[in-house]
C-alpha cells in the first residue's frame, strides 16, 4: 500500500475564492499556486470559502505554511479606512470602477486574518501574494490605500503615476519596480537586474495598496509612485530555519510570456521554492518537538469506566442542548456523571469558577430541564474545591468539554444571528 503522501508531506493552506456561476457559488483556486507547491514538495490544502469557516480553522491542523493569494477588497474598517479623505462620491465611483473587487467578502477577510494571525504568532510560514500581501499587513497592523488612483496618482506628477490595474490587458499589463539592495527580491532576480537600475517589470492586478506599512516589515520593492509592492519580515526569513514571512502585491507565478508557460525571469518561481523550503523545514521542526512527548496516561478499569460515562454525559447533554428534543426521564441519570464532574471541580479563578457551575447544572437540567436551572450554596462551596484534586485525565476531559461547548455556543449563535439578519425568529 502507498504511503498517505498528505501525511508525509508537509500542508499548505490556500484560502479558495467565492464566485457565481449559474446562480451558484463555486469556489476555486488559481492552478499556477497549486502546481508550484506540487512541484516543490508541499500539499496544496485548499480551504473553502463556507460560512462559519472561521471558527473551525483548528480542523485543518497540522499546518506547515500558509499562502493566501487572492479575493476581493478587505473589508475598509479593518484598518482604519476612517482616517481616508475620500469623499462619498469617490467611494461610488472607485466601486463602479472595480465592482468585481470592492464587493467585501467579510467571511473570507475572518477566515484569512485569522491564519495571518496565526501565522505571526507561530511563526509558521506565510506568503502572501496580492491581497495576500495586504492581509497580512493589515493583520499585523498596517494600513491600505482604498484606491491608489484617488489616493496617491493624483498627487503625484504626471511622470511618477503608475497604472495598477488595466482591465483591458488583464495579464498583459506590466509596469516598472524598482528593487531594494540587499532583500530575498534582489537575491531571486540578480541575474536580471541592470546593476545601475535594479528595475523589473511586473504584472499588476491591484487598485488597493500598502499605505502604512506595519513596523515589523521592510520592503523589497517600490513602483516609480512610491508604492510598496513587496515587503517582508527579516526577522522571520531563513527557509533553512522553516523562516518565511512575505508580501508580494505582484503575481511571479504569472508572469509568463504569451502562449507559453515560460516565466519573464528565471526568479519568477523563487518565492514558491524558497517559501515550501521553509514550509518543509517547519513541518521537521515541528515533528522533532512532538516526537518527545509523552503517551497518554493508562487508567484502571474503574477509573476508566468512569470517564466513559463522564463522556457519555457530556455527549447526551450536547445532543439535548443542539436539538431541543425533550428527553426521556429514565435517561435523567445519565447525565448525573458529567454534572458531579464539573460541580465538583472548579477553576481557580472566580471568572471560571462561576462558568463551572453553570455548566454543571446545564448539563444536569439540559433540554426540558432547562427551567429548573439553578445553583444552591452547598454546590457553590463545592465548586471552589476543585482544580487541586482534578488528575490529569479530569483535565483532559475538561479541557475537551470546554473546546465541544464552545463550538456547540457558536453554532447556535450563527444561526440565532443569521435568523434575526434574515427576518427568521429564533
């Protein structure tokens, strides 16, 4: 049988972009990411742009690398679109402009900040190309341009502006960067660069930029108006190291000449090599630091016997709770388990303490026990035994309740919230 190479290789999250199609959403990847991270080693795992993706993200673990590459606009009040002087009839006209760009897709600007949040503080790689750039600027707490024609072309001199987006030569379009001394860019394309000049042409899809760039960034390369179009971390680039965090606003996976598949320089593909690099160094790093730790604890039967049925308690109790299903009374003593569980341990600050007891006597009174919820002062002066006499295996089982609760809680209160935005009553 053949190894299961998704195991074996290392993961690299792409977030899919959202499309109509015959009055349906499709959601897809651009094919060129895809077959680059094929071919330097990693596994392209795509993750679909669904509603209430954003809070189920640790399915997706192990994650070795992340590459977010394109989407619509990010939602302006992520970062502080108010301080723009764009007036109301600017804001309409950049919308009829780029209609295709400015529709905000406010679910996949949660799902993509989210795992440039949690890329920055892993450390795990990152490149981002595109929007991918300005996501994780912003998520590091940089700013963009709404519109780099209103905000920027205009006041520049006629010589300096730049056309970033030409709907008419959509892969054709290119426009002049100059790149800086001393960066990964100017390592890729040395062998390109006229050493008096240190310009490339590159590709533009973009009306939004980099304004302020977040203070941990330094960039790479800058468009005869001053824009940023690439940036990255020095502090996290060493793919050796499983180090990469990076921002490119042009594609280099797309710049190739007509009807071929050959790049306009031969350090096109860099970014892609040099970032699955880092992904494949990341993933040994990470499997090195778990390889040391230690089995999960054997229990006798007796002890065992009981954590099923603590288990078990919890499952029922999460069962009565999401369906609203009345339960029989002969199934009442099942769910006495899991609330002496959590009554009789608690947490040791008072902020815990009290979600303990509460979620004691939810899950005793779950369901059509629900009016009957309530704590007396004997379970009260119980609860605040507990932390200290909890063993390993208790804690364990806490800790999984806690991650069951919290999803059952934001299940509901997505479809609570969906109902009152759709005019549904809850």
């Amino acid at each position: 049988m053949s190894p299961d190479l998704s195991v074996i290789l290392p993961r690299v999250l792409i977030v899919s972009r959202r499309s109509l199609r015959k009055n349906k959403f499709v959601d897809f990847v651009g094919e060129y990411h895809l077959d680059l991270l094929v071919g330097y080693g990693a596994v392209p795992v795509i993750v679909p742009r669904v509603s209430g993706l954003h809070m189920l993200l640790d399915s997706f673990e192990p994650i070795h690398g992340v590459l977010l590459c394109e989407g619509e606009d990010i939602d302006p009040s992520l970062y502080e679109a108010e301080t723009s002087n764009l007036s109301r009839e600017e804001l309409e006209e950049i919308r009829r402009i780029h209609a295709s760009d400015t529709a905000i897709d406010r679910e996949k600007d949660s799902i993509e900040l989210r795992l440039a949040k949690l890329c920055l503080e892993r450390n795990i790689p990152y490149l981002g190309i595109c929007r991918g750039s300005q996501v994780l600027n912003v998520a590091s707490g940089g700013t963009l341009y709404q519109d780099i024609e209103k905000e920027v072309s205009k006041k520049i001199h006629e010589s300096q502006r730049v056309k970033h987006m030409d709907y008419d030569n959509y892969d054709g379009h290119r426009h002049v960067v100059k790149v800086v001394e001393n960066t990964p860019l100017h390592d890729w394309f040395r062998d390109s660069l006229e050493e008096d000049k240190m310009e490339i042409l590159v590709n533009s899809y973009h009306h939004q930029g980099v304004n302020r760039l977040a203070q941990r960034f330094v960039p790479m390369a800058f468009a005869p108006d001053g824009l940023i179009e690439g940036f990255y971390d020095p502090d996290a680039c060493n793919p050796e190291e499983g180090k990469f965090i990076m921002g490119l606003q042009f594609h280099p996976e797309r710049m190739r000449q007509d009807d071929t598949d050959k790049f306009d320089y031969p350090g096109c593909p860099r970014a892609y090599q040099e970032f699955v690099k880092a992904v494949i160094a990341y993933q040994k790093k990470l499997n090195s630091s778990t390889t040391s730790v230690p089995g999960p604890l054997k229990l006798d039967q007796a002890m065992e016997k009981k954590r099923k049925n603590i288990v078990r308690s919890f499952f029922l109790a999460r069962n009565i709770y999401t369906t609203g299903q009345r339960m029989n009374p002969s199934k009442e003593s099942e769910l006495q388990a899991g609330a002496e569980f959590l009554e009789s341990n608690t947490a040791l600050s008072l902020q815990q303490e009290n979600r303990l007891k509460q979620m004691g006597a939810t899950v005793r009174n779950a369901g059509s026990y629900i009016e009957r919820l309530r704590m007396n002062e004997e379970r009260e002066d119980l609860a605040k035994n507990v932390m200290g006499k909890m063993s390993a295996e208790q804690l364990s089982d806490l800790l999984s309740f806690y991650h069951m609760m919290g999803q059952i809680c934001s299940e509901v209160l997505d479809r609570k919230l969906n109902g009152i935005v759709h005019g549904i009553g809850c």
